[in-house]
C-alpha cells in the first residue's frame, strides 16, 4: 500500500515537475510492471491520493496518466453525507458512556457540518471530551457545540454593540435570501471566529449534483444578501463595506460559471468557454462585462425583496443580537409571513 502516491506519481510536465521527480516515476512504474511477471508470486498495488487520477487528465495537480493506467480499479472515497456524519457522531458518542448529548444536538450538528471529513469529526468530538474533562462534567450539548466552534471556526472575539448589530444584518440579509430560495442554513450566528464576523452554515440538502438556472441565480442572491442588506439599512454611501468582498467573490464566480460553463446566458448562447478563452482570449471584455450585468441586475433585484420584507429581516436581526446564534428552525418561524 502506497500512501500519497502524488508524492512521487504527479503528472510529468508541468512546472513543478523536475528531473529527480520524473526519474522517482519512472523507476516505480518499472518496478510495478516487475511485478506481473511471475504469476506465481502475485502482489497487488494499492495506493491512496486526494488528487486527480482520470487517465489523461494531465497538469498540476493530477496523478501521471502512465502511473493511472496502472491500476485496475480507482475507487472514490467522497466526503461523508448527512446521514454519514449523524451515524458517526453517535457511533463516537457510544464510548462515552456519561454524555448527555441529546439527540437534536446530533441532527442539528450533522447538518452543520457540511464538507468535514469523519477525522475531521473525530478532532471535533475529541476535543470535546478533553474540554468536558477540563470543565469535571458529562459532555453535553453545549460543550460539544463550542468544540465544533472552536475547530472550524477558531476562539471567539468580542466585539462592540454597533458592529454585532452591523453584523447581524449583513447575515440576516444573507440568510433571508437562502430562505427565499427555499433552503433554509442550518445555522447563523454574530459570534466573530477567526477571520468571520459573522457567519452562515449551509446543510447537505441545499445543494446537489445539478443546479438549475434558477438555483444558480438564488446562490447569487444569497451572495449579495449582505451587502444588500446593508444598503437598505444604511443607505447607499455607508451601506458598502469590505465586509462583502468573499460574498462578491461567490456572486462573481458562479456568473461566470453560468456564462461560461453551463450555457445558461441568452446573451452568449449555449457555448462553452476554456479559462483561457474568458479570461484572456478576445472575449474575455465582453464575458467581464456580463458578469458584471448580471451582478448587477441581481444586486437590485435583492435590495427590492429586503426593502418589501424588511420587518420579517427585522426579527431576524433582533433575535440575533439577542441570542448571537439562530438555528434552522428558529429561522424558519422568524421569517413566516
């Protein structure tokens, strides 16, 4: 079993790709086809990576096509899904036999945690143990949720009561929007972490395999909710803020993507667009300025539906600030009309 085969078996060519490591390849492909010559003495390669290994894929980052050849099967190991996650929270929870973790607790947890892998679980669920330890108590709901926190998120800071309040309606703005589109987040808070003032966690079902137009442009929305927001409680002038710039980052990348890789655009028809060709090639200005009109079209879109719901936002922003935390289903009866 070879672990991190990419160590050795990137693809050969690209710019990190020197002499010394392109000699390492092709010693052990020899060495592997060494290895069906005796029948009698039968011995199977397995290895593991976390990159590409589709034969003829090629550039930084892939497995050698040659070395991919190599090998029979490749099976994925994806990321753990809801029920995944849910299963081996309650699976670690069975060692402890003195938690008082309630089940709600593991439903609302195995939402949240959207994109960690099981270790990453496990760090979360051991350092609640130790923290419990610490604290002489049973491990309960509220030691386990600081835990997560403290492992995704990083320590809490402190901050003023005119920026919570600013903060809480940049992520109102944002989770109104998601709730518009028919997918409530599993979680909101104000409680700065790390590099966030405040943020949104998104549940397993919120996202699958195929996105429609229509899902596209909501993810949009939701992206410039906060920014949004903002504006209509603050105005034009002090309502824009460096707080939205990972938002525009989003907004800015799935318009792109719409034009470029979906053929979702009227304007640019059903074509598909390299990288390149976006970004550098003669339609590159043309594909800038149409991301950048429908940014657009959809920034005044979101402004309108917050100013006609501005009191069901309101609710929202006031039950923030007054609990710093909001669950998927606190959310859903603020935002009922």
């Amino acid at each position: 079993f070879i672990d991190e085969i990419d160590a050795v078996g990137r693809a050969r060519g690209g710019s990190n790709s020197g002499h010394g490591e392109e000699m390492a390849l092709n010693a052990l492909l020899t060495e592997m086809d060494g290895f069906s010559v005796d029948p009698r003495r039968p011995v199977f390669v397995l290895a593991a990576t976390n990159f590409e290994v589709e034969e003829g894929q090629g550039g930084m980052g892939t497995i050698d096509a040659a070395l991919a050849r190599r090998f029979d099967r490749k099976i994925l190991v994806d990321l753990p899904n809801k029920d995944d996650r849910r299963q081996y929270i309650q699976m670690m929870l069975k060692k402890n036999r003195t938690h008082k973790v309630t089940e709600q607790m593991i439903e609302r947890l195995a939402g949240r945690s959207t994109g960690m892998s099981l270790a990453n679980m496990e760090s979360v669920l051991e350092l609640a143990n130790r923290m419990a330890v610490k604290q002489n108590k049973p491990l309960d709901d509220g030691i386990l949720d600081e835990a997560y926190e403290l492992t995704r998120h990083g320590a809490q800071k402190n901050w003023g009561h005119e920026y919570l309040e600013r903060v809480a309606r940049h992520e109102s703005g944002h989770a109104f929007l998601c709730y518009l589109g028919g997918n409530t987040p599993a979680y909101l808070t104000i409680v700065a972490r790390g590099g966030h003032g405040g943020y949104m966690e998104h549940s397993d079902e919120e996202r699958g395999p195929l996105q429609t137009k229509y899902a596209l442009i909501n993810r949009i929305r939701t992206a410039l909710g906060g920014r949004a927001a903002e504006i209509v409680y603050y105005g034009e002038k002090d309502g824009i803020s460096t707080g939205a710039s990972g938002d525009l980052e989003t907004a800015t990348r799935v318009a792109r993507a719409m034009i470029c890789n979906y053929g979702m655009d009227d304007e640019f028809g059903m074509a598909v667009m390299s990288p390149e060709e976006a970004t550098r090639g003669p339609l590159a200005a043309k594909v800038s300025q149409r991301v950048s009109g429908i940014i657009k079209e959809e920034m005044t879109n979101t402004v309108e539906l917050i100013q006609k719901n501005r009191a069901r936002l309101d609710r929202m922003v006031n039950a923030l600030l007054e609990k710093n935390k909001l669950t998927k289903e606190e959310m859903e009866e603020l935002l009922k009309e």
